[in-house]
C-alpha cells in the first residue's frame, strides 16, 4: 500500500483545505482527525473541550494516530498539535510522510479573521495568544524533516509543493531531523540516504525560488554534482554552477571575491539561494559568501564529508582563512538547511572519512558516553554514529548558540590540536591532528587532578582503534605552542582549554601553566 499523506501544522497552515484538494486529484481518500474524532465522540471538538476538557480531547487524538498508522495510502489533515506528542508522531510516520506546514504570524492572522471556532483562541486579544502559542510550539513544528512555508503561497501553490514532494521522497525511508533555533535564523539538519536527489522539491516547499548558485569542489562536483543540479533543475530552480578547487587553499578572501564575480554574473539576487556541496570547505567559503554578498542571501549546506556531517555544517559558523591563520574572518550566518546525505559517503576517501572520527570521538568525549561506547566496540552503524554525533553538536549550540560560554566545549582537543595541525603545514588532516590534541588534553586533565588517571588511555585506545595516529613526529614543542598562541580562541592573551573530566563530560575556560602544555604536547611526540 502507498504510504499516507499527513499534514501538520498550526492552525490556519491549510492543512484541511489542501488535504481535501490533493485527496481529490490522486482520488485518495481524506482524512481529518477532528473529524474522525467528533464521528466517534458524537459531538464537536469545541463540545469536547467544553464538556470534558482538553485531555480527553487529547486523549482522542492519540486514539486516532494509532488507528490511521499504516499505510493505507490516506491523506491526513491533523490538529494544530495532534503530533506534539512524540507517541503520536511517530505512529503517524509508520503509516506516511508526515509534512509540516508553517506561516508566520500575521498570514495565520489574516486566514483567521473570518473564523470563531477556535477553542484555544478562545477570548480576547486573539493576536497576541495566537503569537505565544505559536512561539511555544516552533520547536515542535520545525523538527519535522518535511517543511512547507506557505507564508507567501496560495493553496494552489501550496499543493503542487506538497505533491512534488511527496512524489519525491515517498518512496525512501524517514530521514533524522534536527532543528537549531539561531537567534532571528535557524538551521535544519536533515540526514538520511538518497536526499540529494529530492533536494529541488524540499527546498521550492521551503519556500525557495529563483536563482541556485551551487558551489562545489572539483572532487564533489564530479561525483554528485548532477545529483543536485538535476534536482533543481527539475523543481525550477535557474542553476548557476560553479566549481571551486578542492582544498584548504580554496577557504580565502580571494576566492570568496571570485565567486561574489561569478554570482553577480549569473544574476544572483536577494530573492536567490546558494547551494554549498562539499565538505567543510565549501561549507566555510559559501556560507561566508552568503553571509556578505548583498548583506546575506539564504543558503542550504549540502554536507559531503563525514567532518562537515558532524560538525562543519552544523551552527551557523562561516568563515575564511588569512596568511596569517585559519578562520581569522567570518560570519554567524546558519543555513536554512543542513542536508548529509549518507550515500555520498561512498566516495569519501578513507583518510578523510578517518578524519571525520576524531570529530566522532570528541562529540562522544563531550556528551555522549554510549557513542564513545560504540566507536569503542566497533560499531559500523554510521548513521547512529552521525546522528548522534549531531546531537551533541545541536545540544551544546542549542545553549550557546554564539559563542559565549558552552559551546566552547567544542574546542575539546582543538587548542593542541590546530598547533600541530599548522606545525605539520597541513599535512596531517584536520582530525588526525585533533585526535593527537584530543589525547595531549586528556593527559593534563589527569595531571590537572580534573580527569581520573586512565582517561587519556581510553581516548587514545579509541582513536587508535580507528585508524588515527596517537603520535606526531618531527614537530618542534615550540612551533607548536607559538601557533597554538596565534590561533584565535585566546582572550587575553591567554590560552582557554576545554578539557575531559570524563567520557561524556568536558570542563571549559581551564587556564593551564605553560610548563604542563609544552610537557603533554611532549608526551604525544613519536620519538
Ligand atoms: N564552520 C565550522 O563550524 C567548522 C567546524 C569544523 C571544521 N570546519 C572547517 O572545515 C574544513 C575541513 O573540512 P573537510 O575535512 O570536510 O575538508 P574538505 O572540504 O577539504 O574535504 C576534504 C576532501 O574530500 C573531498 N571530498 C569531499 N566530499 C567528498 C565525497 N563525498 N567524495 C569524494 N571526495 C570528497 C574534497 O574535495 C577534499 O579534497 C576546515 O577548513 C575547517 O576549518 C568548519
Ligand atoms: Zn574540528
């Protein structure tokens, strides 16, 4: 049987006009939940709520997402917050594709106007009660993988989105879906297998439109490139493709003015979008250009390595590197989406897919003792792995979204590490050097008194496991602390380490003596 169709959102989205509409031109059959419960109460939502009180009412819903969850081909219209309760939702998605519609306030408001059959609504100031609980429940709303802005579409629009996408993704599994509120942006992650292919109709259902300027590497471009371009193209997208040379040195100034070039060509407005794909360089470079080309247009970070899936893609940060370091000039600029899609991984080199581990490691080391545990047994399930290295990187952004406190967490093994990444000029990756750090940081932990005396021979065991190198070698301790010192994260002069106390658990700010920085730095040095 076909999976169902079921739509969500708050009230005044469409989700019953349009559900009635698509049910009519697929000739399915329609389904509402209040509906179906008042045929079964035997009398209205509003008498429900009056006579027996919103948890009967909500008691009822459940009632019906456990009936309507197999697939029966059906579409759904549901309650403003029938899916609130995870139970709920996830009985919906046995049976379908649940998608999400959204508007802002004041479209809800004017759609509203005419209509007094609201029991939440009920009273007055019916604007700014509509604002609250809308404001509570985004949250909710925007953690569903399949988004529809209807904001600025008619229910003609609104439909043909719907049914594109759909028609697009019903015959794929349920992607993972998180969701980063980012001060007036926010930022998806949606990660699962085959969502490049679908990528034109997710986006055009986000309310996107217009020009795509999709910037690649020449390595992604030539693997997966047409996966995404053919999407866009199809859902009416103009496609501006350019294409970037792969590597390190492609994250600067000189780049970024390149490509502003290419845009103004190919007519990029405001109204337009980038599409990154790529790693954690493409990521960096496009979302910068998307932060200050014509003061900011939107833009979708298509993650392409394992880094960029846990880590690079996900938090708004954007940036370039000067002569004189990585990352020196940037932006908080999220984008709207987020999109890893497992299969590209195939054609991840094995070297980089290692790299991506380190970062693994760390989210473990942070804030998740079971991933730890599985990296440890040697867990193969790289889409847990991902996802719930994501989690850890969605949770501590979540409280810190800029930077000012927890989110330094993430530095874990990155204060040693970028000094021997630089010292070794780039030659060992990102992660290999992290994992090296990860293992320095964890031994003045112990020394420290923060950390039990076997920490860093769990970390290290782990990152050996892996296939990561423990040691560096032909590195001078000073070239390693000199360009620790120029890495940005200093205030005052001083270095701020982030450091293990456990698996799981990181302390942050910890200032360290510089005789027990150039002594672990010694430590992970291969004689
Ligand atoms: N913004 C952030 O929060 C953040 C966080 C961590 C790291 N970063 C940045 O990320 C960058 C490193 O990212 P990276 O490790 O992804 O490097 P990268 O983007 O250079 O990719 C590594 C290599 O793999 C190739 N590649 C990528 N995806 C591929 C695929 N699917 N198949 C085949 N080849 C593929 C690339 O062409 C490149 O040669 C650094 O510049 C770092 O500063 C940013
Ligand atoms: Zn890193």
């Amino acid at each position: 049987m076909e999976p169902n169709l079921i739509l969500t959102g708050f009230m005044g989205t469409g989700k019953t006009t349009v559900g009635q509409l698509i049910a009519q031109r697929l000739g399915r059959t329609f389904v509402d939940t209040d509906q179906w419960i008042e045929a079964r109460a035997g009398k209205s939502v509003a008498a429900i709520f009056a006579e027996d009180g919103e948890d009967r009412f909500r008691a009822w819903e459940a009632e019906a997402c456990e009936a309507l969850s197999e697939p029966q081909g059906l579409i759904i219209a549901t309650g403003g917050w029938t899916l609130g309760p995870q139970q709920n939702r996830e009985a919906m998605q046995r049976g379908g594709r649940v998608m999400c519609l959204w508007a802002e306030p004041d479209a809800i408001l004017a759609r509203l106007s005419d209509k007094s059959d609201r029991p939440l609504l009920a009273g007055d100031d019916r604007a700014a009660k509509l604002r609250d609980l809308l404001k509570k429940r985004e949250a909710v709303y925007r953690s569903f993988a399949w988004q529809i802005d209807t904001t600025k579409m008619d229910v003609a629009e609104v439909m043909l989105h719907i049914m594109a996408l759909y028609g697009s993704i019903s015959g794929s599994a349920e992607p993972d879906a998180f969701y980063l509120p980012m001060g007036e942006r926010n930022n998806s992650v949606l990660l699962g297998a085959g969502l490049l292919e679908s990528i034109g109709p997710v986006l055009r259902a986000r309310g996107l439109r217009g020009t795509a300027a999709l910037i690649g590497d020449s390595n992604v471009i030539e693997h997966h490139g047409d996966r995404v371009y053919q999407s866009l193209l199809l859902s009416g997208f103009e496609v501006v493709p350019l294409r970037v040379p792969a590597g390190e040195e492609s994250k600067t100034l000189d780049m970024a003015g390149m490509v502003y070039e290419q845009l103004v060509q190919g007519g990029l407005e405001r109204s337009g979008m980038i599409v990154a794909l790529g790693g954690g360089v493409i990521g960096d470079l496009s979302g910068f250009v998307a932060a200050t080309y014509l003061r900011g247009v939107p833009w979708v970070n298509c993650a392409t390595t394992l880094l960029a899936m846990v880590d690079a893609s996900i938090g708004g940060k954007t940036g370039v590197d000067l002569p004189s370091g990585k990352n020196l000039v940037g932006a908080f600029h999220p984008p709207l989406v987020t999109v890893s899609d497992l299969t590209v991984l195939r054609t991840l080199p094995e070297r980089e897919f290692q790299s991506g581990l380190a970062e693994v490691i760390k989210a473990g080391v942070i804030g998740d003792v079971d991933l730890f545990e599985m990296i440890e047994g040697g867990s193969t399930d790289v889409q847990d792995i991902i996802r719930r290295s994501i989690q850890v990187k969605v949770d501590v952004v979540r409280e810190d979204p800029f930077e000012k406190g927890r989110r330094a967490a993430l530095n874990l093994g990155h204060t040693i590490g970028h000094g021997i990444e630089a010292a070794s000029q780039f030659l060992l990756r990102h992660g290999e050097a992290i994992g090296i750090g990860m293992i320095a940081e964890a031994k003045i932990a112990e020394r420290m008194g923060l950390a039990h005396s076997d920490l860093s021979g769990r970390i290290e065991a782990v990152i050996e496991k892996v296939g990561l190198p423990t040691r560096y070698a032909n590195l001078e301790t000073d070239t390693i602390v000199q360009l620790m010192r120029s890495d940005k994260k200093k205030q005052l002069g001083r270095l701020k380490f982030a450091l293990p106390r456990d698996i799981g658990e990181v302390a942050v700010g910890i200032d360290v003596k510089d005789e027990l920085v150039r002594e672990a730095i010694e430590v992970v040095r291969d004689e």
